[in-house]
C-alpha cells in the first residue's frame, strides 16, 4: 500500500508553515493562561490544585522545609515467647517525644492483633468468598478458622512513667490513651502497657506474621511482628493516623530505638531486628567463631548447619534463654523463633560498614535456601544502595516460615520451599529470589523513606516494585520478572475494573495491578521513554535521600521528580496516578505531498504520464477493437480528431506568466521549488486516552530505517488526534509504532502503516464418544481386550507426565 499522493500547489504549502508558526504564538498568549485550572478533560492541566499548598513543612520543591518535624518513639520491651501455649506475653514501655508544634491530650495506640479477633472490622466487612462450583480446602479451612480464633490482644493495665494508671479506651484496632497532663510541643510521656495475644496459624488464617507447625517433629516456626502495642503516627500532613487495620492497608508508624529482651526456650535459635547485645549468653562458641568468619567470606557461610539444625528439632531443654537485642532509629521491630532454624551468613560491604546478610530456614528449605536467600540479601544491598542511598542498618534478615513476603526493619519472612523431595520448579526458584529483593528491598521503602502506607500502598509497594525489577535484572539476563516491562500491564490496563493508582490502601481494586505493577511500569517508562536512564536516576534519587528516616507524602515524590529532572510531569502523573486510561496510539492514514513548482510544460506531461498509467475500465476493455461508426461513415472526423490536436497543450501565454512567477523568486527560492523532496503527514488517534510520546520507526524504500521520537507534549491542543510531519528525500514504506515496545501500548495491530497481517492458527478436534451404559455393562461382564489397551495407553499418559513430588 502507498499514501495517498496529493501535490501541493507551493504558494499554499508556503502559507500554511507560516501559519502554523503564527497560530501558535496567538493560541499561547489568552488561552493558555487560563488553561491551568479551565479544561478538566485537559490531560496537561497543573495538577497544584489537587496537591498541598507547599509551605514551612514541605515545600514546593517537594523537600522537607525548614520547619519539618516528625514525631519520636522509643521502646523498650521485654516479651516471653510461650511455646506450649503459642502465646506472646509482653510488657512495653513507650517513650514519645512530642517534637510536634502542637499540644497533645491523648496518644493513639495500635492493636494489630484485635483484626484477629471475633467482631473485628476486618472479619465483619469480610465480603462473601464464591463458594460455587468449587471452593479449596485451605480456603474452606481459613474461612472455618477466622470464626474459631480466640485473637487479639488482653490489654491488662496501661500506666503512666510513675506506674499510674491511665485511662484508655479501645476503638477497634486502635486504642486512646488519655494522658493525665497533656504533652506539650518539645516534651515526651512514658506509658507501659502489659498485654498478651495468642500467635494466629499463620498457614490457615492469612496473616503477616504467625506460627507454622511441623507435624514430623512437633516443632513450630514463629514469625512475630505487629506483636506489641506500637504508638500511630501524628503528621503534620494528617494528624493521628488511626484508620482501622482491616489487613490490607498496612503501617505508618513513628521512627525511634529500641531495647527488645526476648526469652524463648533455651534450644530456640532467634532472628531479630536490631544488633544482638548478649552473644556471650545465648550463642555457642562455635557460632561466634562461625560468624567472625562469615564477615570476611566471599559467600555464604553455615553459623548453624543443616545437621546441627535437625539434631536441635528434638531437643527438650524446659530452661529458657533471654536474647537481648537494639535497634537504633526503626519504625518497627520483628523477630522470629524456632529449634529448627539452620542459620547462615555473609558479610556485605556497604560503604566502610560490613553489613551482616543472614538466614534463617528449615530443613524443608533446601537446598534451595542455603543457595540463594543470603545471595538474594547482599545483591539487594547492593543494587538498591545504587538507585537510593547505602544500607545503614547492621544486620539484614531473610527467615523462612508460614508468611509468603513480609517485610520489617532488617528482617523479612519469605515462604517459597522446594517440595519434599528437594526438587523445585523454576517458579519456585525464581519466586523465592524476587521475593527475597522484593522484602529487604522494603527497608529502603517504606522502613526508611516512611511513607503512610495505610493511606498510600503504592509509594513503598510500587516504587520498591520498580526497583526490584531492575535488581531482577541485574541478576541474570532474561531473568523472569512477573512485573516492571511495559508489555505485561497491558492486559491490567485494557481491562475494566479499576481504580487509579491514587487509591487509598483499603480501597484498591486488583491490589497487585494497581498498587505493584502499575506504578513500577510506569516509573520504569518514566526512566526508559520520558526522562531518561540518567536524568530519572539522579531524581529518584534526590527523592530517596530527601525524605530518607523522614515522612513523604505522593505529592512529595511528584514534586520532587520534576524539581531535580527540570521537566514538567503532570501529564505524565495525571495519566498514570490519576487516571484509569490505558496507552492505544494508532496510526490512522499517512498522505504523501510534493512540490507543484506551476511549471505548465511539467505539469502537462505529468498529467499525460497519469493519464497513461491509468488502468482501463471494464467497458473500454470489452469494447477493444469494436466497430465504430466514426470508422466507416466518412465526414464524420474533423480538427479534435486529427493527430494536430493535443488536449495537454501548453499554450505560450501560461509560459510566461510561469516565467514572470519565476524571475518574481530569490535564487533561494527557485531552489526550493526545484525540490523533489517527499512530504508526509502521518495521522495519529489516540485511542486509549493515555497521552504518550509517539514513537515511531520509519522504513524506507532504500532499506534504511531511523527512529524518531515526538514527546507527549504533541497532544497538546488535541489529545485525540494529532498530525505529524515528515520531511524526507527518501520514499517511506513502512512505519512502526513503538517497536521497542516502551509504552505499554495495549493494541499492537493498530501500530502499522501499511496494516500488518498477524497470522494466527487454529485446530482440529476430534469430538471423543462416551460409552453407553449397555456397553459398560457388557465390559464388565466380559473381559474386553479393547479396554486392557485403553488401559495401556492411560498408564503411559501417566508415565509421561512429570513426576509428583512425594
Ligand atoms: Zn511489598
């Protein structure tokens, strides 16, 4: 297929670049002026209306000012861990500095465990599950389980510095604390809180933390977290944070140090947050030696190893053991605990601190583990450390137990096992080490750079989503990442029911698209396609290091991008964050256009060429060699049917009126109109609404081919249809939209000019007839060869397939 060719007259041609250029100049004075807030269908319009009014506390750079504040927490707690009853105990002492300008009557508290208990918010607007046609055990046994679970905390005082108690009333997962003096702005309050809450099943009742048992051995893997009364956050952006725990959304909490004394069964091994204080009590020698060896190995080196580990699972020592760890500015604290743990460990260079990345796992890990979770740990350090700021906590944990991915402060818990007989698939090997990045990856966000992620999902889980993909990536080549390339989200984003990514936690409509994919999508597209490797890295960045151990909010992180990458990107915020449009550029048509240069002699003979190319019509066809009456009635032929008349004929006067155009033209121009040069105007819908740059690669005929790039800003004035022009001496054949596949563009067949044929296939079946039940009956009364053979063949069937782990 070839454009449709039109030729331009060169005056009109002249008039309209000209026009163009003074078109622009008046439609920028009066319009765009009031353009800012006038077009809600604008997709360029500021978005400063929807954002904070910058101020003292963060400012319209997207930087913390300089009156930011944040509050302060600190914690000291000590806590049993009760095997035989799989029961926390605890007592925890809050120091809260009050670094706010404000006067604080009461502090709210977070009860994490009450989502588990009967009546709670999150059982009662628990929507009803599809029971029909078919419902899993498992998720037969969690629905039976949530109704049965005695959970929640036993609250059983809460007191003042001065062991006065202080009034408090619960309010669903949250609880108020009445303070009998009022905090003032630069003072702080003690209160202690003695509580206890029996550990959920974590592998029946879905949660973040909890017990797994193993029936074999009768031993337990707990994963404790949200297992203290931890104080909400007060911002200067929302005030007290106290939206109910309903399970999705997950924390914001106030950064602080911590003192934890943990006491466990003596034979438990535990993983915590924070630097060990009591080695000398609770480590053998060996493990000491072990460990100062591991600081200087190149990999991963066993503290605990695998037989040592297994011989541990059947001891019985009835002593317990306090573990004594601190923490120095986290926003939470975790720990987990077992006999079964195999323990290894590396240590990792970071700056001129040694990072210590360790696991902790089962037997029923490996040997998946010990080959790759630390491994997973060091290059998350490593890569994220790159694209943020350098790890600056001492330890960095992966555990293995009941929770699939949970993130805290140095720890995380990652689930992926091989099955029983040591094999596993490449889903499993690959899902355990993106999971692995994924987790420590969430130190960085939301531990460090702590955003409100009961409000916010996607600013820790989206922007740590992204950088797990380019970790992902710098692990091996083609690794296979679930999300990140643009080509994935295009099934998410063409698809109904959605809900913008500026979505509150709780209200988020297929989390993992939305919260996770999109915005890891959009921010690689931002890196790859808008602002480039080097000018997005530089923003992120300053992003990470603005708000690092401080409190950004989505506006923040936009507002910061474009300051230190100098490019406006609300259109690209509006489209992606705040809107559900999806990417569909097609190429409508492409029109070819040359110079008419009004010689009359050229203009003849081209019209004589045109009319000589001209296919004949069916009628003349049929008509070849027909008698005509002209041909034998004589007197019937005169002047115009004589070989003197010429229907093109130039006639002398238009010659020179050409001439008089001519010698009225500057050398310069006469040149120009002399031009062979093609002019093309490509027709652009976009019909997915999302604006994006055009990307498009031009084939010519001489077999060369070049890119060229038109940034979004080409949607300007029209959003949905643009022109574009293209000025070549070469004829164009063929043109691509976006072959790198960079924008997420759901419909590839509108891509084309001329329209590609994409060959598809199908097949053949052969419609299988069922026995009647007169032919079974005769089978089972005679010994029918027939039937031993369909036997046969299903028992090679089953042969073939993939041996089940046992
Ligand atoms: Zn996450």
């Amino acid at each position: 297929m070839s454009p449709r060719l039109a030729t331009i007259v060169f005056l009109a041609l002249l008039t309209a670049v000209s026009g163009v250029g003074t078109d622009e100049v008046s439609a920028q004075s009066p319009e765009s002026a009031n353009r800012k807030h006038s077009d809600p269908h604008d997709p360029f319009a500021q978005l400063d209306p929807w954002w904070p009014t910058p101020g003292a506390t963060r400012i319209a750079s997207g930087a913390p000012g300089p009156a930011y504040w944040q509050q302060r927490a600190d914690y000291e707690i000590d806590v049993t861990l009760d095997d035989d009853q799989q029961q926390i105990n605890g007592v925890v002492k809050i120091r809260y500095h009050n670094q706010s300008p404000h006067t604080l009557p009461y502090l709210w508290i977070q009860l994490d465990q009450n989502r588990f208990r009967q009546g709670s918010d999150a059982l009662e607007t628990t929507t009803a599950p599809s029971l029909s046609p078919r419902i899993s055990f498992g998720a037969m046994k969690s629905i039976l389980a949530s109704r049965r679970f005695d959970g929640g905390y036993r609250i059983a005082s809460v007191t003042d510095g001065a062991d006065k108690p202080l009034r408090h009333t619960d309010i669903g997962t949250m609880m108020r604390i009445d303070l009998s003096t009022p905090i003032a702005p630069g003072e702080q309050t003690e209160v202690a809180i003695e509580y206890s809450y029996k550990i959920v099943d974590a592998k029946v009742i879905r949660a973040r933390g909890g017990k797994e048992y193993f029936e074999d051995d009768k031993n337990y893997i707990y994963e404790i977290a949200q297992w203290f009364p931890r104080v909400a956050a007060y911002t200067d952006f929302g005030a007290w944070q106290h939206k109910s725990f309903l399970g999705r959304g997950e924390f914001t909490l106030e950064l602080g140090n911590y003192r934890v004394r943990i006491t466990v069964p003596s034979e438990m091994v535990v993983a915590s947050t924070g630097t060990l204080q009591n080695p000398d009590q609770v480590l053998t020698d060996q493990w000491k030696q072990r460990l100062a060896k591991a600081e200087q190995a190149p990999t991963p080196v066993f503290i605990i190893t695998p037989e040592e580990a297994e011989a541990n699972e059947s001891v019985r020592t009835e002593t317990t053991k306090t573990w004594e760890f601190d923490a120095t500015n986290v926003r939470d604290f975790a720990f987990a605990a077992s006999r079964k743990f195999i323990w290894d460990a590396l240590g990792v260079k970071v700056g001129s601190q040694t990072v210590m990345a360790m696991s902790y796992y089962p037997n029923e890990a490996e040997p998946l583990w010990s080959q790759y979770s630390t491994e997973a740990i060091a290059h998350t350090l490593e890569v994220y450390g790159r694209y943020s700021f350098e790890y600056p906590y001492p330890v960095a944990i992966s555990v293995n137990g009941p929770v699939y991915g949970m993130e805290y402060p140095m720890i995380c818990f990652n689930g992926p096992r091989p099955e029983d007989d040591g094999t596993y698939s490449k889903a499993t090997k690959y899902g355990l080490i993106s999971v692995v990045i994924h987790e420590v990856g969430h130190n960085f966000f939301p531990m460090i750079v702590n955003s409100d992620e009961r409000q916010w999902t996607w600013m820790d889980e989206g922007l740590n989503t992204f950088l797990q993909y380019l970790a992902e990536q710098e692990w091996e080549e083609d690794y296979p990442s679930r999300r990140g390339d643009p080509e994935k989200i295009t099934g998410y984003m063409r698809g109904n029911n959605q809900r913008p990514i500026m979505t509150g936690s709780e209200e988020i409509l297929q989390f993992g698209n939305n919260a996770y994919g999109k915005p890891a999508t959009a921010l690689n597209i931002l890196r790859e396609t808008i602002l480039g490797r080097e000018s997005f890295d530089f923003a992120f960045r300053e992003y990470a290091r603005r708000w690092k151990f401080k409190r950004p909010t989505p506006s923040d992180f936009f507002r910061t991008m474009e300051d230190a990458s100098g490019v406006d990107l609300d259109w690209f915020w509006r489209g992606w964050f705040y809107g559900t449009d999806h990417v569909d550029i097609a190429i409508d048509d492409v029109q070819l256009y040359k110079i008419d240069s009004g010689d009359p002699d050229e203009q003849a003979e081209r019209t004589r060429q045109e009319k000589d190319r001209e296919e004949d019509t069916i009628t003349k066809d049929r008509n070849q060699g027909m008698r005509r009456r002209i041909d034998w009635q004589p007197g019937l032929k005169d002047f115009y049917n004589s070989p003197e008349y010429d229907e093109w004929k130039v006639e002398e006067e238009d010659r020179k009126s050409f001439q008089k155009f001519l010698d009225g033209l500057s050398s310069q121009e006469r040149a120009i109109l002399r031009r062979t040069t093609n002019f093309y105007i490509v027709d652009f819908r976009n019909v997915g609404g999302l604006v994006m740059p055009i990307l498009i690669r031009v084939h010519y005929a001489d077999n060369t081919s070049e890119m060229m790039t038109f940034p979004a800003q080409i949607w300007r004035s029209n959003s949905k249809r643009v022109s574009k022009l293209i000025v070549t001496d070469k004829e164009i054949v063929r043109l691509e939209l976006d072959p790198k596949r960079q924008t997420a563009d759901v419909d590839e067949g509108n891509n084309h000019w001329p329209d590609k044929m994409v060959p598809s296939r199908f097949k053949l079946f052969k419609d299988e007839k069922k026995k009647n039940p007169m032919q079974k009956a005769a089978d089972d009364q005679n010994d029918d060869p027939k039937q031993d053979a369909e036997d046969e063949s299903s028992d090679e069937k089953a042969e073939q397939e993939p041996a089940k782990g046992k």
